[in-house]
C-alpha cells in the first residue's frame, strides 16, 4: 500500500499539533509547518514519541512572509513526490493593526494569503497524489460582507481584530469554493470547516483574564477539534465530496456573501496579485 503523505500548518499546538498527531496515528508520513523551529521539534518528537510512527517531518516557516511561504513550498517539492492531504490550519488572531513584511493587514495574510498562496504552489504534488485533498480550516465566525478593495489593506483607523478575523475566514471560504469549482473534474476536492470553540492560548487571549478559568469548562479540546479535519483528511464518506462547509463532521451552510460567485472571482483575481501566483498553478 502506498503511503499517505499530509502536511499541516501551524502544526507545533493546538489543532494543529492534535491533527497533525492524530493523522501519524493514522499511519501518514506526516509533515508538520511551524513558525518557531524549537517548538516544532519538541512537538514533533512528542508525536514519534506518542504515535510510534517515525515518518513526522518538520518544515519551519513563518506563514506572514511570502518569502517564507515560497521557501516552504520550494523545500516541499524538492523533498516529496506528491502530497495527498494539504490541512491549511494556521491561522492567527491579532489585537492590534499590524502590517506583514509584504505590506498587507497580518491577519488577512497568514489567515487567507497563506493558505491561497501554499495552495497553489503545492498544486502540482497535490494532483500527483491518489487522495488529493486540500482541507482550509475557517470558522463560524464570518463577515456577512466586506470591501474586497480593503480587505488586503484596510483603514488602520477603523481596525478590529474580531471583524478583520471574519473577513479573513470569510475569504477563506470564498477562496474553497471558488476552487473546488474549478478543480471540478479533476480529482482533486476542496473543502473548509469550523473546527468547534476550542481552548487555546489563542482564544484565551480574546477575554479578561479573570474569566480565561471558566473558558475551559465550555469550550472543546484541541483533541475534539481537530476530529473534522482528520475526517476531511482520511474519510472515505467524502472521498468525492468538494467545496463543502463543515461543522462536527456535517455539512453545514454560510453566510450568503461567500456564495456569490462573482464576488468569489474577484476575490481570486484580486489574490493573485497580492501573491504573484500563476493562475495555472
């Protein structure tokens, strides 16, 4: 049997290390992306540790650089053959308006330009594969809509983390669908997903301290919410399944803004030049 080779981001915490540990139990030469190289070695280490499975590789990247990202994907596809499962899970919430080095909100880069980008530089292994599944990990936390001329860049004065994290997931969503259309015929699906409330530095840090203790009594573990990527990665119930939302394993709807198909073209031109991708890619 052929192996099964998946790469994750963000895969050093959270649901992202959960997935990525889940997915080597599951037998996948694993690569994980992680920004800080000595925590991806100890998470890496503690999944060969946990999993008994000594195919875990780890890539280091930094998901707000283009540069890196490009670096990332150069190292990919020198190193491996294809790729089966692509699970674009980093993502990041910030508090205040912060530029990237490429000159865009950082939000919207490592939540949506990162994984546009990665996507289409990895394309050709991902084609090369017997699974192909691309997994964009979004949120029921969504923009019923927003100014594509700003998304990228929007105005400093009016920035909030929690609308700019919409927009991006937003996009996110608009960017699975309109691919999965596209890749219609192909063999290779698209689908996106909210992974539950889940428990993480990250979210702790969206509500005063003094409540962070009572967070983990309502919200899931990274465990449980890693479960739908790891069935998106590895269910053979949505091997032909493709530009779908879901929610605890189910199919679920989104806002109808990141339905409209012209606005979902727009978006993807407008990304290709904010990335400098080749459409073909």
């Amino acid at each position: 049997m052929k192996e099964t080779i998946s790469l994750i981001t963000g895969a050093n915490s959270g649901i992202g290390y959960a997935t990525a540990e889940g997915l080597a139990r599951q037998g996948h030469h694993v690569i994980m992306v992680s920004r800080n190289k000595q925590r991806g070695k100890a998470a890496q280490q503690n999944i060969i540790t946990n999993t008994k499975n000594s195919k875990v590789d780890l890539l280091v990247a930094d998901l707000s650089s283009q540069k890196s990202i490009r670096q990332l994907a150069q190292q990919v596809n020198e190193r491996y053959d294809k790729l089966d499962v692509l699970i674009n899970n980093a993502g990041g919430l910030f508090s205040s308006y912060t530029e990237n080095s490429d000159g865009f909100e950082q939000t919207f880069a490592v939540n949506y330009l990162a994984p546009f980008l990665l996507t289409h530089l990895l394309m050709d292994k991902v084609r090369a594969s017997e699974k192909r599944r691309i997994i964009n990990v979004a949120s029921i936390m969504q923009a019923k809509q927003f100014d594509l001329e700003d998304a990228a860049q929007p105005n400093s004065a009016k920035y909030t983390s929690m609308n700019a994290y919409k927009v991006s997931k937003t996009a996110v969503l608009m960017m699975t669908y309109y691919m999965a259309e596209h890749l219609s015929g192909s063999g290779v699906t698209v689908n996106t997903l909210h992974p539950g409330s889940i428990y993480t530095p990250q979210s702790a840090r969206i509500v005063p301290t003094f409540l962070r203790p009572l967070l983990k009594l309502f919200m899931q573990s990274p465990e449980q919410g890693a479960s739908t990527s790891l069935y998106l990665a590895s269910s053979d119930e949505v091997s032909n399944v493709s530009g779908k939302f879901f929610k605890s394993k189910k199919m679920a709807q989104t806002v109808p803004f990141s339905y409209d198909s012209a606005k979902q073209k727009a978006l993807y031109d407008k990304s290709i030049i904010w990335t400098g991708v080749n459409p073909s890619d």
